[in-house]
C-alpha cells in the first residue's frame, strides 16, 4: 500500500511521547514522505543537515561532540552571570526611555548574549546573526532567502571556527576547532553548521518566550502577582514550567517520516507516510494537564513537551529555564508596574514564524 499524500497530525500527549521514542520514526528530511514546512525547507533539505535532522546513531554521534557545555552541573554554574546581565539589562532600561520595545531592550539581548559567551561568538556581531535568523525561521522566507541567510551564517562560523584553532578560547567554538575538527572527526564546514544550529536555537527561542510570557502574565494579573511578590525560587521554577507548557513557542511540530508501519491508537501508519507531531497541542490534552487552556503558575507542569522528548529533546532545555527563571523571578519586582504601552489590537504576532511571539512589545512601568 503507498503513503499517504497527506501526513499523520498527532495531538495526544500521550501518542506523542510514545511517537518521538520510536525508533521507526526518521528525522532525516530528505526521506520520501517527510512532511517540509514550506519550499524553502524543502530544498535545504538538499544541503548538508545538521545533527537535529539525522537518526542515530550518526544523530548521536555527533550531539555528543556538544553535549558538555549544557550538562547540568555547568549549565547551573552560569546562573550568576544569566542573573547579572538580566539586572544590568533592567538598569538600562530604568536610565533610558520609557515606554521602550522590550524585545530589543532586554529579551532579544539577554539570550544573545548568553550565547554568545558560550559559544564564543562577538556579541558585536548580533544584529548579523540575527536578521539572518530572522529569515531561516519565517514560513514565508523564499528559497534562495533562506539559502543566503544559511550560506551567511554558515560563512561566519567557518571563519570563526578558523581562527579558533589558531587562537583556542574557553568556549564551546574553540573545543570543536581543537578537539573535533583537529582530530579530522569534523571538517571545518561541519563545526560551523553545529555553531549556527545552537547560535540561532539559543536566542530566538528564549527572547519569544520572554515577551510573549511577559503578555501572558499582564493578561493574568492575577497569576502575576504571584511571581511579582515572591522571593521563593522554587515558585519561580514551578511557573516557568507551566510557562512553557502554556505558550509552547515551537507551534509548527516536530516533523518526522514512518519507515516502517506502526500502530497507535487504532490507525496504522505505513512506511513512508509524514508526521507532524503537535507539541502544542499535546501541551493543551486535557487528558494530561486538566483545564489546560487556563494559565497556572502552581501546576505540576514538568511533563509538558516544549522541548519535546526521547533523543532529539532540546539540547539547551536546561540553559533555556535558568535564563527564564532569572526574568520572571526578576522583571516583574523590579517594575511592579510593568504595562504594555499600546493597544494590544496594535500587536504583531509571529504567524509566519516557526518560532511563535512578537515582533515588538512597546512596555511603560
């Protein structure tokens, strides 16, 4: 029997997380049947792919080469300086403008920055990385925009990874360059594509679900108050896992293609046929987190799937909480009378993002 034109949308949190363990699902985006997001990912699936878009055990092979730099215990001894650049970010703000657009003021700029230490990327460079970003994550992006956008930033990387192994730093660039590409286990090219992977991942993400938490939180004050008048970090933790299950920012599905027949909840999926795997939809199953729609800074939400499950779950999941902790543990203390400073019918939401949040979010306090 041939595939299915059209692919599989599974919504149930429970079929999800059995889904993305199952090693007959493939990431692997030139596969017949896998279901692109648009043209343009269609023909990048035609250039090299970095590690997110390979089945083990190549996938695992060479996650391994970046998996040190985000173990916990490292991860957790970066809180410090997260927490110093999120208050030097809200000082700035109080000396300068108001109302101010808080996505270039502080959330744009604080993952940014995060990253750039870790990776070794100048941050002076951002405006580069970003714009580009801007295009390899927008639905609508063109073909050969997100073929120049890539080619740009892969460019960048490569010259970056260059002269790292000729003047090593304590970042993660630097022990791809001397450990993986001296040691002929990666081409130069290759340690590049994994630098743009975790460049564009480490600061898209985190500044959409710094602005759109922040939205969510003036449309719940209720919910508000209980981050703006604690001083417990174990409520922090709580809400920013609800958070994330809440707004699940990644609202166009992981994306993966059968290559053999499997049966889940009464329908057979055949070799060949696409998936899309709805996180944000599993993230509002009733089934799993009972009145799912309504915004519960106390719920248990730590099962929720916003950086997805099994192999393929977020690299930087643990880099992404302490940042969110340190703003929402802080922001809103600090400008108690945090407002959005325009009529939320003025607000441009990213519809055409892969990435859901706001282009802008003009604040007064």
């Amino acid at each position: 029997m041939s595939a299915r034109a059209t692919p599989w949308l599974v919504t149930r949190h429970d079929h999800l997380r059995t889904l993305v363990r199952d090693s007959r699902l493939s990431a692997d985006p030139s596969r017949a049947g896998y279901p692109h997001r648009n043209a343009g990912g269609k023909e990048s699936s035609r250039s090299p792919q970095s590690f997110i878009a390979m089945d083990d055990p190549e996938h695992a092979r060479l996650r391994r080469m970046v998996t040190p730099p985000f173990a916990v215990r490292r991860i957790e001894a970066m809180r410090p300086r997260v927490q110093r650049i999120v208050d030097g970010l809200i000082d700035d703000m109080l000396a300068g403008p108001n109302p101010v657009d808080l996505v270039e003021a502080f959330a744009l700029p604080l993952p940014s920055l995060v990253i750039c230490e870790l990776l070794g990327v100048p941050y002076e460079r951002h405006d580069f990385f970003e714009r580009n970003t801007r295009v390899l994550v927008c639905r609508t992006s063109s073909p050969d925009d997100m073929r120049a956008a890539s080619q740009a930033l892969a460019d960048y990387l490569e010259e970056l990874v260059a002269a790292k192994r000729a003047d090593p730093g304590d970042d993660l660039l630097s022990a791809l360059a001397t450990q993986q590409v001296e040691s002929g286990a990666l081409t130069q090219r290759e340690a590049a594509a994994m630098g743009v992977l975790l460049l564009i991942g480490g600061h898209e993400t985190t500044a959409n679900m710094i602005t759109l938490g922040t939205l969510a939180l003036l449309r719940n004050p209720d919910q508000l108050a209980l981050l703006r008048d604690t001083d417990d970090p174990s409520v922090v933790v709580t809400a920013v896992e609800e958070m994330l299950r809440y707004l699940t920012i990644t609202h166009s599905g992981r994306r993966r293609v059968a290559t053999a027949d499997i049966t889940i909840g009464g329908q057979v999926i055949k070799a060949g046929d696409g998936l899309i795997l709805a996180n944000d939809a599993a993230n509002r199953d009733p089934e799993a987190f009972p009145d799912p729609d309504r915004l519960d800074l106390t719920r248990n939400a730590r099962h929720h799937l916003a950086f997805g499950y099994g192999v393929h779950q977020c690299l930087g999941r643990q880099l992404a909480r302490i940042e969110l902790q340190a703003v929402y543990g802080t922001l809103y203390r600090r400008l108690p009378g945090l407002a959005v400073a325009i009529g939320e019918d003025q607000l441009e939401f990213k519809h055409d993002g892969l990435v859901y949040g706001l282009y802008e979010l003009p604040v007064t306090w």
